[in-house]
C-alpha cells in the first residue's frame, strides 16, 4: 500500500518483498543507489533489525541514506530508535498522505 502511494505520488520504488534480512536490505539499497529505505515491521523486532540495518548502510558509505519504518512499534522504543538512526516512525493509522509529504520534505532531490 505505501509503496503504492509513493509510486503514485511520482517516486521510484524498489520493492524487495517480504521477510529481507537486514543484509538483503542494505545490498540491495547499495545497488540501486536509493535515497531512503522503508522498513514495515509488524514482529516486535525493530529493535533488533533497524540498528543493524543502519549499520550497515553506514558501513556502506550511505550516510544519507534515509531510514523509514512503518507497523508496530511501542511509543516507548521511538525515542531509542531515533537516535540509533531511523528517520522516521510511521504508526499504524497514519495517512499515506503525511508518509509521501516526509519522504518529498526529507528525501534531497537528485541534480
């Protein structure tokens, strides 16, 4: 659905499908040169996936690489999740509207 919203909204998606390790995650945003990265999680381990997969974009030299997540995640992880990194948390019920609005804010645009 968001990646459906972006689209329409006139932005390039890859979509890498389900179940990506944060290893899949960061080659493939190395490959294809992408801008931001959005996670969806709904298993409870943002705390365990993001950290890794922020790591390892860094290690990759993509410091400017956005880092978006969507689903579950309890109001009290947010603040440690941000410093770690993460760019933004979408909670369940947020518009696709203010999702797209971020991503056109905080995405830099390609000269």
């Amino acid at each position: 659905m968001i990646a459906r919203a972006l689209r329409d909204a006139g932005m390039e998606v890859i979509y890498t499908g389900l179940r990506q390790t944060p290893e899949m995650i960061a080659a493939a945003a190395l490959q294809e040169d992408v801008d931001a990265v959005g996670v969806s999680i709904l298993s409870g381990a943002h705390n365990t996936l993001c950290p890794r997969i922020i790591s390892l974009l860094r290690e990759q030299g993509m410091n400017d690489c956005l880092v978006i997540v969507g689903g579950i995640v309890p109001e009290d992880d947010i603040p440690k999740l941000k410093e770690q990194g993460v760019s933004a948390i979408f909670l369940p019920g947020t518009s696709t509207q203010e999702i797209v609005k971020f991503v056109r804010e905080n995405v830099r645009p390609r000269e």
